[in-house]
C-alpha cells in the first residue's frame, strides 16, 4: 500500500484513509516513521506542514502536540516518534 502526499487543497479526512501523518522533511522522527508505515504496507496521508501552513496552525492549537511527527488515527493519536504505537497500527492498518 503507498502513501499519500497532501499537499493541500483537499480536507485530508476526505480521502477515505484511516492515517494521517503530519511531518516535515527536515524531521528525522518524522522520516523513520513514515519509512515503518511504508515497509509495513500501511496506506497512510502525509501531510508536510512546512507545505501546508494550515495544517500546521491546526496542529499548534492542540495541547498535545509537544513534538513532531503527529500521527492520527481513530483510535490513537500520539506525537513523537513511537515505535510500539506504529507496531499497534501497523497491525490494524497494514495488509491482511
């Protein structure tokens, strides 16, 4: 399953995935993360918020956003990078 780049446009809710992952490309965190979605065949919404200022306002006004990356699902949502949250998606998410 790829991943999609958002970039914009398109209320990212709208797109029928169940993932979202706010990054930048400069975040390392953020780059290891979205590498274990992808090898584990998670489809999954990136959102690059250096791209998209609006997504990183919403992001600031949460207070638990204390660190990048952001990762939503319905059932989790968490920031930083947090290997055994991923594991727990990669379960639910990934291919059958």
């Amino acid at each position: 399953m790829p991943h999609y780049d958002y970039v914009g446009g398109a209320v990212p809710a709208m797109t029928g995935l169940l993932v979202t992952l706010y990054g930048r490309e400069s975040c390392p965190p953020c780059i290891r993360t979205k590498k274990l979605l992808d090898q584990a065949g998670v489809a999954f919404l990136y959102v690059d918020i250096d791209e998209d200022p609006d997504a990183l306002e919403g992001l600031t006004e949460q207070d638990w956003v204390t660190a990048l990356p952001v990762i939503i699902t319905p059932e989790l949502q968490w920031c930083g990078y947090r290997p055994e949250h991923i594991r727990t998606i990669t379960t639910r998410y990934g291919p059958s």
